[in-house]
C-alpha cells in the first residue's frame, strides 16, 4: 500500500496545541486545543499516510486507548474519551495497491502503530513517511532532539512530504546544514547552499500539488495550553529552515506541540518558552532533514532518493 501511521503516546495526558500553515490541510480534533475550550490534555497525536482516509488511524488509536481506560472523564461509570488530534499527508499517487473498497485500512494501522509506540523507532522510509515524497526524491519519517543547558529537553517528529526541495538546487546539500550535529544527515555543511530567485531544484513540478508536512514537537517543560500553541508557531519555523518553497496554497503544513509537565518553567517563563521555541525549529529542521537522508525505496521499487545524489 505504500503507506503508514506514527503515534505519539505520552505516558501520561499531555498538554497539546496546534498550529497550520499549509493551505491544504487534513486534520482531526484541532478545534478542541484552542486554549478557550475545554479539553487540556490529549491522550495521543496521530500523523497518518493517505489523505482523508488516513484520518480514520484515529479512531483505532481511541478504541485501544479507551479499552485501556485512557482518556477524558468526568462521571464515574461512563466510558472515558480519548482525545486524539490527527494529521495527514497525501501518499496516494505512490503506485501502491489502493484499492481498499468499503474498508481502508487506517484504523487497523492505527491500532498498530499505537500498540508498538516505543521509544526507539526507524527513520526514513517507515511510519506516516512510508510512501512520502520530498520533492522529487524519496521522502520519510525524521527525528531529532536537543537538551538546554539548563535540562529541558525538546523532540520533534515529522512526515516528509514536501512540494518543496530539502536540498539546495545543483547537489545535495540539506537546506537544514547549518543545524546539523554530529554529522547526523551526512555532515557536507552549509558549503552548498545557494539559490537564486525560483532556483527550486528538486521540488515537484506545478501540477503535483498533492503535498503536506506534518510534524509534533514536545518538551518536558510544564507549558499551558496557550504556550504550547506559541511552542507550535515558533517551531513551524523548522519547516522554513528545511524546504524551500513551504507553506504553498496546496501543502497542508501542520505541527502539534505537546508538553508533558515534569520540569517547571523557570522565570521569566516568557524567555525561557522563547529558547524553546528557537530549539523546537532547529529540532524540527534537523528531523526534516534526517527523514530524507534515511529514506531508502519502496521494496521492488525505485525512487529517488538522496544518496543517489551525486557527490
């Protein structure tokens, strides 16, 4: 099918915000984390392959969360509500076997994806990034994380499926170079990057306008719900760092930010959140980046990707 589902399963309800940019988005629940509403915390964020239909990996995420007793509640004896946000990208024009009739398999994968939530997972050609495209070379699954030098600790997780290049037009230099550590998509540097007015490279052509670049942010420092949302607006940043051009009338660019609580935000919190969200940009620009440099082709297929670059 050419296609895949990432959850992100706090251990516990996490604070949870949202913020879209991409003109042509797909999403689940995100009325429910404006900072006004009722709902404080979600249970899990979900980003999911195949368009519209990639919206139904939510609700197997609910069933196995519920069954568990995980969710909102208020009145003892009624079965809890588990929020769960979503967003999804379009992986359909792939060339894998889509022809699912009555019965796409979203939910199944969901219930899988969550099931096998862990700590350690793949990059590149796996989870929401299975049948991702950046550009015109293999898309992916990225990650990548830092730690302040006061300890908090900022993550970013992110489908790459972008109209745009994440490499400099003429060789393969990540637009992200300046961000790398420890040579974690290759280690070339910023050498390589140039670009000159609608010098795009290897973005995809006008008529392919079935894009989106969906990602969640986190952090352990304790934010309220209209923190994160400024967590959220800072780290779409990331996506500018890392794609060149992003946010077009035909992306559905969404980043979900989520804080799990365990570290109090120091004073003054507004300048402290600031260094989060400069961090959570980074973050996000690297994991743009690692998604691409992992991705590897389809089994027996070919597709671009970046190592088949020239050097």
């Amino acid at each position: 099918m050419r296609t895949g589902v990432t959850v992100i399963l706090p251990d516990e309800r996490a604070v949870c915000a949202v913020d879209v940019r991409g003109g042509a988005p797909g999403t689940r629940e995100t009325d429910a984390l404006a900072p006004e509403n009722l709902v404080d915390a979600v249970d899990a964020v979900v980003l999911s392959g195949g368009s519209v239909y990639g919206l139904a990996a939510a609700d197997g995420v609910t069933a196995w969360l519920g069954a568990r007793g995980r969710g909102y509640g208020l009145v003892e004896g009624i079965p809890k509500s588990p929020v769960v946000p979503g967003a999804i990208l379009f992986d359909m024009a792939n060339g894998g076997d889509k022809r699912w009739g009555e019965d796409p398999p979203y939910r199944e994968l969901g219930k899988r994806a969550v099931a096998a939530a862990a700590a350690d997972f793949a990059l590149g050609t796996a989870g929401c990034g299975y049948g991702a495209m950046a550009g015109t070379l293999k898309g992916g699954t990225g990650s990548a994380s830092a730690v302040t030098h006061d300890g908090y600790t900022v993550g970013a997780i992110v489908g790459v499926n972008s109209w745009g290049s994440v490499v400099a037009p003429g060789g393969r230099t990540f637009w992200a170079a300046p961000f790398e550590l420890d040579a974690e998509f290759g280690g070339l540097g910023p050498e390589g990057l140039r670009a000159g007015p609608d010098a795009w490279g290897l973005a995809k052509r006008p008529a392919d306008q079935r894009n989106t670049t969906i990602a969640c942010v986190a952090t352990d420092a304790a934010l309220t719900p209209a923190q994160a949302k400024r967590l959220a607006v800072m780290a779409q940043d990331g996506f500018a760092r890392a794609i060149r051009p992003v946010h077009a009338p035909f992306d559905g660019d969404v980043v979900f930010a989520i804080s799990t609580g365990r570290c109090p935000l120091a004073e003054p919190e507004n300048y402290v959140l600031a260094r989060l969200g400069a961090l959570a940009a980074d973050c996000l620009a690297r994991a743009t980046a690692r998604g691409v440099f992992e991705a590897k082709p389809w089994p027996d297929a070919y597709v671009p990707c970046w190592r088949d670059l020239p050097s």
